[in-house]
C-alpha cells in the first residue's frame, strides 16, 4: 500500500470543497499514479476528464503505463499520454498524461477546457516555463470562466510561499511518504594539485559502492556526454552480472525502457543518468545512488538571442530528490560528490527557467491571448523585462507582432503551427520558395534533440538524409524517425510556387537558405586563418571543430550553438550562398557610407558597405569623401585609440572632475562625464568642434574645454565656478590651485604656516564637500592631511610642531596656530 493513500480521502475532500489544492509529498508516495485514479470517481467530474501535466516525456509515458497497468488496461485506454511526438489516447480515455507544451496549446486553443475537470501540476518543484506559463493560464481560465475547473499542484518538494502568493488561501496537504532511511557518504575529490577529472572521480566511488553495499546503482551526471564517458571507463573494469544502462532523452524508447525496468535475477544494474531520473520515475533495485552534484541547464542571453547550456551545482531541493532515489524499497546509501560543508553553500532551490529561458514562444502565445505586457497575468516570478523586451523585438522582426505588440496574422499562422517563431516563420516562407517539405523536416528535427548526437558533425544536411532513410544509422531509433516524420508531415502543406520539393532530393545550399531565414542573426562569414573561425551577423564569433566537414565553406547558417560569451562553438549549421542570401534576406540589408581611420595615410577611407546586422557582406572604396565622413571616421579613431588620445589639458581633466563630483552630489542635475560616456557621446559634443579637421595630426589644435564646456548649460557654466572653484584664497592672502583628480579630492596643497588662523575647513559643493587639505613643510612635503582643520590645530599641530621645528628653525612654530599670523617665508625680523 502506497503512502499516499492515507490521505486520498483528505484530499478528495479538499477538492469537494474548494476548487484548488497544493499537495506535497515526497519520493516514492505515489502521488504521480495514485492520485488522478483516486480521482475517477469524484462527482464533480460530470464526465469531464482529467488532465496531468508531466515536466518530461519519459515520465508522462510511464506513468501512463503504469496506470493503465493497474487498471489491466494498455495506455490509450482509461489512461492516454500525449507528447510532441507520441500520443495514445483515444474516445474512452479519461486521464490525460500530457508534457508541458502540450497543456499550454490545449489552453491557448480553448481557453475554458470544456473537455477537463481538473488539471494537475505534477513536480512543480521544476518550476519549467510552460510549468509556470500554464499555471497562469489555468488561475486565469478557472477565475474568469471556469470556477468549477479543479487545480492541483503536486510536488515532492515544493516551496510553497511563493506558489501560495498566487494561489491565495487554498488548502495545502503534506503526506509523510515511505522513505526508507538512507545514510548519506560524503566523497569530495582529493585536494591534490590537479583536481581528478569527473569521470574518474565516478567511476572510482561506483566501483567502491559495488564492493561495499548490495543493490543496484543509480549514478546522476550532468549530460549525455559525461554519461557515454564514464560507461566507457567502466567497460571491462565490473563483474559479469553488472549491467550498465544509460538514461537519458536521447536514447531510444527501448533503451529507456531498458534502464527503468527491473534487472533481471541475479543481475546488478548501473543506470547513469541525468536529471531525467529525478523525479517521477522508480527504477526497480535501485538502493544506492551515486550523486556527481552537478547539473546542465540552459541559461538564455537576451543580449545575443543565444541559449547556453551551462554545468553547475545542484540546489539543496534537487540533492534531496535524487537522495531519495535510494529509499524507495528498502534502507540505501547516497554517495555525494562533494563536502559536507559545501553541502551548506548549495543554494536551496534551482533558479525557476523563467528567469533564464528565451521567452519568444511564451510571448507569442500570451499576444493570442491578448497579454500584450508580462503584467496582465498573474506570475509566481514574473518574466524578467529584458529577455521580455527581447522576445518583442525578435517577434516584431519577424512580423509576426506590430508596433503595439499585438499578435498579426502573420503571427497567428505561426502559433498555429506550435513551433517555436523563428522556425515557424521557416516554414511558413518555405512554403512560398517551393521548400515546404524541407522547412517543415527541418523544424521537425530543430525543435527536437540532434537526431544523430555529439561527435557526428554540424551540417543539418546529414540530418535530412538520414530522416528521408537517404543515409541508414543504426543508433537512430526508428519509433523516433517515424515520429519526427509525422511532426514534419503535420506542418507540411503544398507550396505555393516553386521547384517540387516533395520528390528532389534538397540541396545543402536549400537547408541553409531555409535556416537563414529563421536565425538571420547567426549568419556566419569564415575569418581568416586555418582554424575554422566564423563572425556572426549578430557580432559575435563561433567556431567549427577543425574537422567539420563544413569547415570548407565560406558562408554558412548557424542552427544551434552553445552560446559562449566569447566564442561559440557551432553544433549546428549549414552553407549559404550569399546572393540568395542577399536576395531572401534584402529587407534586412543596410547599404551604409563608412569611415574609417588609416593610420598609415593619416587620414580617412572611406567605404560604401552592405552589412546583415554586423556582419560585412560587400564594400566599395568611395572616390570623394564628405565632410561629415571625414568627421566620423575622426571619431571612429578616437574611440579605437581611446580618449585619452584627444589632447587633454590638466585644466580640462580638472574640469571633468568638477563636474563629476557635482554629478555625484546633485543627482539629475549635472551631465555624467566619465570616460565612458563622453567617448559614447562624441557625436554630441565633440563633433562640432571638429569641423575642417582632416588629419590627425590637426587634432592638436583642439580646444578640448571649449568643446567639453557645450556639455553645459550657460547657466551651468556659471554655477560650476562657485560650486566647484578652480582656486580658494588662504589666509596669506594667495590664490591656491584645488585639485579635483586627485584621491579623496579635492585638495588644497599649501605651506602650513601660510594656513595659521585658518580654523573652519574649506568646502565646495555649497558645503556638501569639505576640502582635503594638505599641510606642508617649508620644503614642500607632507606633513599631515586633513578634513577638519579645527581638530588638526588643537590636537595634531602640537605633535607635529615638536617633530618639525628643529628642522626648519628659520620658520615660525607659534603655540598658538589659530593667533599667529599666517606667512608665506622665513619668520619676520623684529623691528628694532
């Protein structure tokens, strides 16, 4: 008996009596395939069906099956499952298994779920965007259309402050589980000079785990490649009854299958998988786990529309998820990869991917909805506002958005299509070029894992043989190309004009034109030099492995990257021809006179270039140079050689440190004149100084305080010299320079018997900033600094007169600073 039917009944009741519900319960409950069977027989489904939200494709397929199994029925039955690329479901199914894009669509096309009773969030600990995105439609469907629509959100761990902001006052259950005690062994690499490699630091504690305790093995790694590479190091080194089992999505059906069902008699199993087998799934025999603490996840820069998928540690949620892989059966042991104090570093929850996810498909879907900004729902965290405004942009690029956001038609066909926009808009342009077929395969297979995995090249081309059986491949899973088939056959409609694509075989070329259309932004021209180095029409660099078979090629698409900040490395891509290139993407080419500086002339080039974003596709020297050219490519030098290649003044740094400290202290009312600005601000303030100039060398002739003076106001200008004077005038009766760059500034320097009588500090900034003083000795050197004269003379003077005057004799050391009168020179002669 499963714990999670002690409190079946609890929660039935809940439902009876309110239309929301939060249930935690930990591993091994039985929530995922207890509770929506418990739920069959409730009286306010009417009917309807039941619909469970599953974050991953293996877990909603299995946990279909097991359903179905308990009801002696085949998944299809009673019980279906739909993800993007399998679906069982038929007339008599009353509880729908579905991943996260699928509720969302089911949702999005019909707003009141007339078909459904209930909606069940499973894991919600993931916190998936489409997990988040649903839940919000869901609250908005159920308060608005639907108020006898039933909500729950189930999890294993859950943090349900934030959850409960939304919700509101909704009850929330808790089930004690049946987790078997489990012995946690901390094994942190030696601290040795070079750190192990991970692989080895595995392979050494699961052979170790297979000497010392009884079982099967669950070992949790950050990707397939680390899988494939501890299997490796494995092979040859455990006993003949051992069987290692990979686990990821990736794989085949049958291979996933395989490492989830129970080992045979007499046999131990090793299963190395990622994250997939946190949560949802029981592998059979499993009491040992083997946590490697690390964690692949994709982190989204709204900056160059990339995805990156970055490796770090696990939060304290997910190290007790996979720890309690171990007790599902019986007492087992958890080995983690690390310290017992690093343990209390981890953070306690993974980041919700709202928050790092590209957000173009959610935009697009909530602009059909008629959420035209991220404040029209109601978030657990809202989506952050740049990768927001970044979505927009993209989607107004690609017309399926206008200038008010809202969603064209363009945009509907689009999200018709369930795809994600910039593949959508492939397809729907292929269709038009007589490439429906090719832009729809090509979708099918973007939208999915690479069909052939790491280590099989970039060129999308290969992929496309191999989904038309042009090409065999053992390692592909044949249910898997008959269903990617099926997704391509789904958005595939006949062209429009155009060659027949259904029955030649595509070119190379045709894919990357195709491509070109959906990622504009990542067309590539290769730099010079052996190794195969691209620049990016989105400015930033990617590169091949040297034995690509791509690499040949000048020009080519980039489909997918792994988004490195510096240099990307292409997973991938296909060749382009650039004047179809030109010709598709014509819209989007800016013809642009340009200057440049040349050194060597000492003036001058100037170009008329074509460019896709930043990338130089064509340019043509031009004979005669405008003026306002030669000025911009002065400016251009300027911002390569950096400021401080203007002839400065000290009068004119001093001048940029007057007006920075104003800035400080009277926020909004000064310009920001750091070096930074000024050099992004040249056009404004330098510029029109820097008419007639056509050389370099003329540039030394810049007043650079008269044109650094245009930054203010007149009014300004006259406010500057009484907030921020040049010079104050000391006791003797003297003009002294302040110095605003230096540290702590500014600073009056002056001879200390020049100061005497001299008690209430200076200050500039009416009064806000008191005057660093620096007192010095007759010979010119420090002999104190400070910002409070009144406290020097009483209580640092008299120390500093026993030190000093034995050295300067001939100059005044009165007892009394604040009478004596202040000199400049040796002590004054006597009258006689």
């Amino acid at each position: 008996m499963l714990p999670i039917n002690d409190i079946l009944p609890e929660l039935k009741q809940a439902l009876e009596q309110s239309t929301t519900a939060l249930l935690q319960a930990p591993p091994g409950a039985g929530k995922t395939t207890r509770v929506p069977l418990a739920l069959l027989d409730a009286p306010w489904l009417q009917g309807r069906k039941i619909l469970m939200l599953e974050p991953r494709r293996l877990a909603a397929r299995s946990a279909a099956r097991f359903m179905a199994t308990q009801l002696g029925e085949k998944p299809g039955q009673t019980v279906g499952y739909r993800t993007r690329l399998d679906t069982q479901v038929s007339g008599a199914t009353r509880i729908e298994v579905v991943t996260e894009g699928i509720l969302t669509r089911l949702i999005q096309n019909d707003p009141m779920l007339e078909q459904y009773a209930a909606v069940l969030f499973d894991e919600f600990h993931e916190r998936s965007l489409q997990a988040d995105l649903g839940l919000a439609l869901v609250r908005e469907t159920q308060e608005a259309l639907r108020d006898d629509l039933r909500v729950l959100v189930m999890s294993a761990t859950l943090d349900t402050a934030p959850i409960a902001r939304l919700l509101g006052d909704v009850p929330i259950l808790s089930s004690e589980g049946r987790a078997f005690p489990v012995d946690v062994l901390y094994r942190p690499a030696p601290t040795t000079r070079r750190s192990p490699r991970l692989v080895d630091q595995v392979v050494a504690v699961i052979t170790d785990a297979l000497t010392q305790q009884p079982g099967s093995v669950l070992v949790f790694l950050p990707g397939a490649g680390e899988i494939q590479r501890v299997a490796q190091a494995l092979a040859g080194q455990l006993a003949s009854n051992v069987m290692v089992t990979p686990l990821y999505g990736n794989l085949k059906a049958a291979e996933q299958d395989l490492a989830i069902a129970p080992a045979a008699e007499g046999i131990r199993k090793v299963v190395l998988a990622t994250a997939i087998a946190e949560t949802s799934l029981t592998i059979e025999g499993v009491r040992v786990v083997v946590d490697s603490g690390q964690q692949r996840r994709a982190l989204f820069d709204p900056n160059s529309g990339m995805t990156r998928l970055i490796t770090g540690r696990v939060s304290k949620a997910s190290a007790e998820q996979r720890k309690g892989r171990a007790g599902r059966v019986e007492p087992g042991v958890c080995y983690r990869l690390w310290s017992e104090s690093e343990q209390f570093g981890l953070s306690e929850f993974t980041p919700p991917e709202i928050r790092e996810a590209d957000l173009a498909p959610l935009v697009l879907g909530l602009a059909q909805w008629g959420a035209r900004t991220p404040d029209k729902l109601e978030w657990i965290d809202p989506p952050p506002l740049s990768h927001w405004q970044q979505a927009v942009e993209l989607l107004q690029w690609l017309d399926m958005l206008d200038e008010e956001g809202a969603i064209t038609e363009h945009g509907k066909v689009a999200r018709a299509l369930s795809i994600h926009p910039r593949l959508a808009h492939m397809v729907i342009l292929g269709r038009s070029l007589g490439l429906g077929r090719l832009a729809a395969e090509l979708a099918a297979l973007l939208e999915d894992r690479d069909l052939l995995g790491p280590g099989a090249g970039a060129d999308m081309h290969e992929r496309i043989r191999v989904l038309r059986g042009e090409r065999g491949s053992q390692r592909i899973d044949t249910r898997r190309l008959q269903a990617l088939n099926q997704q391509a056959k789904r958005l595939t409609v006949p062209e429009t004009g155009g060659k027949n694509s259904e029955e030649e075989i595509p070119a190379a070329t045709d894919v990357g034109r195709l491509l070109a259309l959906a990622y504009p932004d990542r067309v590539g021209k290769r730099r010079p030099g052996g190794t195969p180095r691209y620049q990016l029409s989105n400015g930033k660099g990617a590169l091949l492995r040297d034995d690509d078979g791509l690499a040949r090629h000048e020009w080519l698409v980039a489909a997918d990257l792994d988004g490195k900040a510096k240099e990307a490395t292409i997973y991938l891509a296909a060749p382009v021809d650039l004047p179809v290139l030109e010709k598709d993407l014509a819209a989007h080419i800016r013809v642009k006179d340009e200057a440049e500086w040349d050194d060597k002339r000492g003036t001058v080039v100037a170009r008329r270039t074509r460019r896709l974003g930043s990338l130089l596709l064509a340019e043509k020297l031009l004979d005669k140079v405008s003026p306002e050219l030669i000025q911009q490519g002065i400016l251009n030098a300027i911002r390569r050689k950096g400021l401080d290649s203007l002839p400065w003044t000290s009068e004119a740094r001093q001048w940029q440190a007057r007006v920075a400290l104003l800035a400080k202290h009277f926020p909004g009312q000064w310009p920001d004149v750091s070096d930074q600005v000024l050099t992004e601000s040249m056009e404004q303030w330098l510029a029109p100084f820097l008419t007639g100039f056509r050389r370099w060398s003329e540039l030394s002739r810049l007043n650079l305080q008269h044109a650094l003076n245009s930054l203010l106001e007149y009014p300004q200008q006259q406010q500057l010299a009484e907030l921020a004077p040049t010079a104050l005038t000391i006791p003797t009766g003297s003009s002294v320079s302040l110095d605003y760059t230096a540290e702590n500034g500014p600073v009056l320097a002056a001879k200390l018997q020049a100061l005497f009588g001299w008690t209430k500090t200076p200050e500039v900034a009416g009064g806000k900033v008191p005057v660093l003083v620096h007192l010095l000795s007759p010979a010119q050197r420090p002999l104190a600094v400070t910002a409070d004269l009144a406290s020097f003379w009483s209580n640092v003077y008299p120390q500093v007169r026993k030190d000093t005057r034995g050295r300067y004799p001939k100059h005044p050391w009165p007892e009394d600073p604040l009478t004596a009168l202040a000199q400049q020179g040796v002590k004054r002669k006597r009258p006689d």
